[in-house]
C-alpha cells in the first residue's frame, strides 16, 4: 500500500484550519496528552509532505552502520514520509532515566522503544506519552485494522485510550533456564532436567563445585520481577499486573490485588538470594555490576535464566573455541513444565510516542510503512543486503566476519521488537524453520494461557504519589532483598520492607487498582 502524500497533504491543510477555528484541538489528562492531527504536518506548494526528522531512541549500544542504515530508510519513504531519521541509542543501564529525563524536560523527540516490563508503568505516571487512539486508524489504517482484528488495542488501554503501537508477534516469557550441562554434571548434579526451585538450587552450587572460577548465574535486578524471580511467580502460580509489583492469583475467582512482597512467593526468593549471595552463587557486588559480569559464551557464566528463544535457537557456535575444546554442552529445561502461564501482554514490546513529539502523524505513519512495505521492514530490521547481511530467499546471514560472538555493524540491534511484523519476519542462522516450528508448538500448548484479568492496565491518575513513593522504597530496600544484600533474618528484613511499602501508601494503590479491576471485569 502506498500512501497518497497529495491527499493526506490536502487533509492536513484543512485539518490545521479546522484545528485552529476550534481554537482548542487537543486536551490533557492525568495519564498523557491527547494526539491530534495539528503538528508540523503542512503541505509545501506542491503538495508534498514537509521535510522532518523523526528522532527516535532504543536502548543498547548502537551498531557502526547505523547512521548509513537509516539514511537509505530515509531515501525508500522520500515520497510517502519526506523524512530524515536521528537513531539514538542509550546504555541499557541508563536508557529508564535517560526517558525520564527527556520527557520531564519537555524535549520533542518523537519514539522510544518501550515495554510493560520496562518502563511503561512509570511512564505513564509521569504522563510522558501521547494518546494515540485517533492518531491510529487515521495514520496508520492497515496497522490499526491488525490491532482490532487480533484485540491486541483493548488489553493495553489506560482508562480506555491507547498510549503505545504494540508489535504483534505472540509471546510467552515462561521461564526457561539454559546452564552449562557439562559442569554441572560434573559437580554431581544427577537430573537431566531443571525443572523446580530445588533444582535450581542444587544445579547452581553442583556448578560452583565443578569450577569455583564460573559466576554460576547472572540477571539484572532493576525491577519488581527478575529473571530469577519469575520462577517463583510461576511456583506459586501468580499473574503479574506489570503494575509497580502487583499481582493476582492464576486460580483465583475473585482476581485479590496483592503486592508481591506480602506473598509467600517473594519470601522463599528473598531467603534463596540470601543464601546464593552468602555461598558465592551470585556476586556480592551485583546491584552495582547489573548483570555484566558474566559471559556464557567465554566460559564465565554458567547459567541464565530465559525464555524459550534462549533455549531453542540453533547457534552453532555457542560458546568461543578454547571453551568448546573443553567440552562445554549448552542445556536447556522448562520450569515447572505442567504448570500455567499468561501470555505476554501485547505491551510486552512496544513503541511509544512521547507526549512533546514534533512529529507525531509522520512517525505513526513510519509505523503503517513498515505494515505494507516489506522492503522497508526489511531495511529497518536487517539494513542494506550485501553491505549488512546477506540474503538468501527469506533467510538472512552475517556478512563475513560478524556475527557468532563478533561484533556486527546492524543485524540484531538492540530495541528493534516493538517494530517486528510476523509476517516479514525472516529466518536466520538461530531463528531457522524448526526454530519457528518449536516455538509455535510450546506457545500454542494449552498450559500457556491468556491473562485471567484481560491485561488489564490500571490508571494511576489519582495515585500518582503514592506510585511513585512505593517505587523508591523498591529501589533503596527491595533491591537489596532480591539480591541478598546485608539480610540478617529474611522473616525481619522483609516485614520491615512490607511496613515501609505500606507507609509511602501501597494500601491505598491496592484498593486503587482493585477498584477499576472490578469495574473493567464486569464490564
């Protein structure tokens, strides 16, 4: 589909008259602003679209070729978005703050990648994105006609209005882990399975007996649910609101608000990281390392937790030669195999668009481009064939010397999952045939079900303080318990942390959030 700049060029002219006859085109509410169709989006004489830069942000560290990549992006849309393109990359680290910082300050960049595991919820309490929910149909009709086909817009409205363009790839994070088979069979680990906490448990230290010098497991603990933590959300069969740490019970009927760390779940974990933390499983220093310090591939890190991807993807070349002449074997087991789990959330990987975007209608449309125009999701997802991959039918590789633990110049850049289509996505190296046949097959099982509670996603317009309150004292206590840092006695030290979420106003969140719960179930 090619879209009639012309056309939309002469609706946006009297789009802009009727705006400014109106006097007053757009409005504020507590959760963002709402979008409309007034911005920097007039016609030249000629009824082409203006010229603009979109600027967009991703986290990770950007690829060398970056820059030429988007610029030949810029060159496929010059008669459909007239568009030049500012790619910016942030340290995964730093990328929360760093959109923080932009969207407090005002600053008109136009798109960040985002997710409700990432920064969604905080996001949104500051009111730093845009109400797209007529932007949408307007500027992106294809991609929006795939939202309502597949309801992929209901589950993650705020107060009934859509503030982010999700992808549309099905997803389940059910915690898998991927360890060092090897070692840990050699440190006495008799099971050719890890599927429960205690065998967890006993793999990690059979691995730390094996070779002392191996960093048995690594994660990031920058939020209410870990890597590690989600296999004791699954144990005890908990729903995770992606609401500053609330969750619900799987089975339970009348979907009870609880906030994690008053569970039974968040105990056992605090008093598993206490131990690791003491016995060497994981390292002393970790809230300052973030996870960095361990490597799978080099022979430094024996184990990860995962999703199914990690498990199946055909890598050849897992691990570096020296540490492949040593024998090491990569080995993957589901947790909990028979147990639920709830499919991710269309806002498991999204874009937004910041509230003070100067271009807000062009970047949408960028967003219904890469819906119809193959060759640009090809060009946005893999770059420029033979100078960034090569390409073979609907399989793309590394061009030589890239790739396999080798730095590459574009192909798999970080932030790039709020964009992906399923039905351009190509094969790789990794990602073959029997990789999509595997995942299809475990995501389609009957035990990987939609959320008891519809992906529901609460309005904190009226408990903003007390959002904001709850998330520091995560940071300045909660952290420290998910990462065993200084517990005396774990039933104390999490009572205290409790008490404290209770004081900044979590009593009133959770009657809050189970209030429009209710509401939004029986309606």
């Amino acid at each position: 589909m090619k879209i009639n700049t012309k056309r939309i060029a002469a609706g946006l002219l009297a789009i802009v008259l009727a705006v400014s006859l109106a006097a007053c085109g757009s409005s504020n509410n507590e959760s963002g602003t709402k979008g409309t169709s007034n911005k920097n989006e007039s016609a030249s004489k000629d009824g082409q679209l203006k010229p603009v830069t979109l600027r967009f942000y991703f986290p990770g560290d950007k690829p060398q070729a970056t820059d030429e990549v988007w610029q030949y992006v810029s060159e496929l849309t010059k008669d459909t978005l007239n568009a030049k393109f500012e790619i910016n990359y942030v340290n995964w680290n730093d990328f929360k703050n760093k959109m923080k910082l932009l969207q407090s300050s005002g600053d008109n960049y136009d798109l960040n990648f985002d997710g409700n595991w990432l920064d969604f919820p905080n996001a949104m309490n500051r009111g730093g994105y845009l109400d797209i929910t007529d932007l949408l149909p307007e500027y992106a009709p294809t991609l929006y006609k795939q939202y309502t086909d597949n309801n992929l817009l209901d589950p993650i409205k705020v107060n009934d209005r859509v503030y982010a363009a999700p992808w549309t790839v099905k997803k389940t994070s059910k915690p898998i882990v991927w360890y060092r088979g090897d070692l840990a069979a050699k440190g006495g680990y008799a099971k050719d399975k890890v599927e429960t906490v205690e065998d967890l448990d006993a793999m990690l230290h059979a691995m730390k007996k094996a070779d002392p010098a191996i960093l048995p497991i690594s994660f990031r603990p920058d939020n209410w649910f870990g890597d590690i933590s989600r296999v004791f959300q699954e144990k005890y069969g908990y729903e995770d609101l992606n609401f500053h740490g609330l969750v619900v019970k799987i089975d339970d009927p009348k979907h009870t608000v609880i906030p994690w760390e008053q569970t039974e779940a968040f105990k056992e974990y605090v008093t598993y990281m206490k131990k690791w933390n003491e016995n060497g499983i994981i390292p002393k220093n970790l809230l300052a390392t973030k996870g960095t310090e361990g490597d799978f591939s080099a022979g430094t890190m024996g184990a990860a937790i995962n999703q199914i991807d990690g498990g199946i993807l055909e890598n050849p070349n897992t691990f570096k030669p020296q540490i492949a002449e040593q024998g090491a074997v990569k080995t993957w087991s589901e947790f909990y195999p028979d147990s639920k789990w709830v499919l991710e959330s269309p806002l498991g990987n999204a874009v937004a668009i910041n509230k003070n975007a100067l271009n807000p209608e062009r970047a949408i449309m960028f967003l219904e481009q890469l819906t119809t125009n193959e060759k640009l999701y090809d060009a946005v997802m893999y770059g420029i064939i033979d100078k960034t991959y090569k390409a073979d039918g609907r399989k793309v590789s590394y061009m030589d010397g890239q790739g396999n633990g080798q730095p590459t110049n574009y192909l798999d850049w970080a932030g790039q999952w709020g964009f992906w289509r399923t039905e351009f996505q190509k094969e790789d190296s990794s990602r073959t045939a029997n990789y999509f046949k595997q995942y299809d097959a475990f995501i389609n099982r009957p035990n990987n079900i939609v959320s008891t509670i519809n992906y529901f996603v609460p309005d904190q317009a009226s408990i903003k303080t007390e959002s904001a309150k709850r998330e520091q004292i995560l940071s300045e206590l909660g952290l420290l318990l998910m990462t065993g840092i200084n517990i005396k006695d774990v039933d104390k030290d999490v009572l205290n942390f409790i008490t404290k979420e209770k004081d900044a106003g979590t009593d009133k969140i959770v009657a809050e959030v189970q209030k429009q719960l209710d509401a939004y179930l029986a309606k």
